[in-house]
C-alpha cells in the first residue's frame, strides 16, 4: 500500500530509471480521480482506461505473447495455450511481485516467475521442444512405413487379379496339355493336406485351393486336380459358376 501510495506522483517528477509518468484512473465510477504514476517503461496497459478502484489494485502488464497448440479435431483452436507477459504488481507483499518478473498463464492458473526461474523454465522448454520433435519423427517414420505395407499388397493384389484372369486364355484342350504345375500356377491354386478322404477343389482363380487327403497318392491328386479344374472352367463357360 505505501509503495503504491509512493508510486503516485506529482506531474513534473522525474521517474525512476525505467519507468516514466503515466496517466492512472482511481475510485468508483462517478467519484474518480485522475493521477500520475510511475510505470515501468514495458507496461502498455492504458492505466485510465483500465482504472483501479484502489490504488493499491493497479498492475503493470507488458504485451503478451501467446503459443497455441493445433489440434486434430479442433483445427484452428488452441486447444492448449500459453500466454507469457511481463508484470509487477507494487502492492504486493511480495517484493518479487513488486519488482518485474514474468507470468506464464495457460487460462487456469498464472504461474509468476522470477528472472531467474523463468530462464530456467525457459532452458527446459528448449528441452521438450526437442523431445517433441523427437516424438513427431518416430511418429512420422511409424507411419511411413505402416503405409509402405498396404502400399506393397495393393500390388500384390493387382498382380493376383492379373494371373486370376490369366486362366480364361486356357481352352479345355490347355487344360487337359498343360503340365500340372503350369495348371496350378495359372489358376492359383495352393495345395493343402487335410484329414478327408478325396479331393477337393475350392474357391476362386487366383486364390484357389485343393485340398488333397494325406492318404490319396500323388498321381491320383494331380489327376483329380486336372479334373476338378476342368470342371470348374467349363463350369464357368456354361454360366455355371463366375
Ligand atoms: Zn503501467
């Protein structure tokens, strides 16, 4: 109060070092005077406009400077925010208050911070910047290469439909001809044993599958392939089957 009190001057003192006379508006609407004060020459807060009931209320406030967070589904809002300003409040109790220091404030609380505490949050927020660029490449390399694999079995699928279709070239005399492995690689078949007792042809070209019983001999299989095959094109030639 009486450093306040104090800070009131007459209009021709000389201010402090720092600080020059401004304008300041005291008391309750209808009953306020006008007076000089000493202001610290960073504060750009318009003590008249900005008027204080008590003299002891009045705040000096420098510009702010603000840092908003984007968001994902909050574009274009700051969805965290941080303010910081230069303050000092002479009717503080506290002398650090009283002299200039720096706020922080992220719209819930103020954090007020010495010189010196405010270098250090200052070295530490250096320090999370870097991790959080950190963060955000092992984010970006994660993706990459998550996207490089849909990328490769979009291509594997274009050439499996390639090789689907390959099969409609093949008239029944191919079929009968072609060497059954050349058979199965053009209808993309996979061999598969199973506990049953025949053969059994499933599936579409290009992702077929026999399934063979681990008792029925190897030149049964591929003759019951070759048959199984056979039947399904013609099958899909007389509109039987697609
Ligand atoms: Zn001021």
């Amino acid at each position: 109060m009486q450093d306040t009190v104090a800070s009131i001057v007459e209009k021709h003192t000389e201010a402090r070092p720092g600080f020059r006379l401004a304008p300041a508006r005291f008391g309750k609407p209808g009953h306020q005077v006008d007076v000089w004060v000493e202001c610290p020459e960073w504060c750009t807060l318009g003590h008249v406009e900005n008027w204080n009931q008590h003299a002891e209320d009045l705040d000096h406030w420098g510009d702010d400077a603000r840092w908003d967070t984007d968001c994902i589904n909050q574009p274009g809002e700051g969805v965290l925010s941080l303010d910081m300003r230069l303050h000092s409040d002479p009717g503080a109790t506290d002398s650090r208050l009283q002299a200039a220091h720096v706020t922080l404030d992220d719209e819930s609380v103020t954090a007020y911070l010495t010189p010196e505490m405010a270098e250090r949050t200052a070295d530490e927020m250096i320090a999370f910047a870097a991790r959080l660029r950190h963060l955000a490449r092992q984010a970006r390399e994660f993706n990459d290469r998550a996207a490089s694999r849909p990328r490769r079995s979009q291509a594997d699928e274009a050439l499996r439909r390639l090789r689907a279709d390959k099969w409609r070239s093949l008239s029944d005399e191919d079929i009968a001809a072609l060497p059954i492995v050349r058979l199965l690689k053009a209808f993309g078949v996979m061999v598969l044993e199973y506990d049953i007792a025949g053969v059994e042809l499933l599936g579409q070209p290009g992702h077929m599958e026999l399934r063979v019983g681990r008792e029925v001999r190897q030149q049964l299989r591929d003759s019951e392939a070759r048959r199984l095959i056979a039947e399904y094109a013609a099958g899909v030639r007389e509109g039987r089957a697609s």
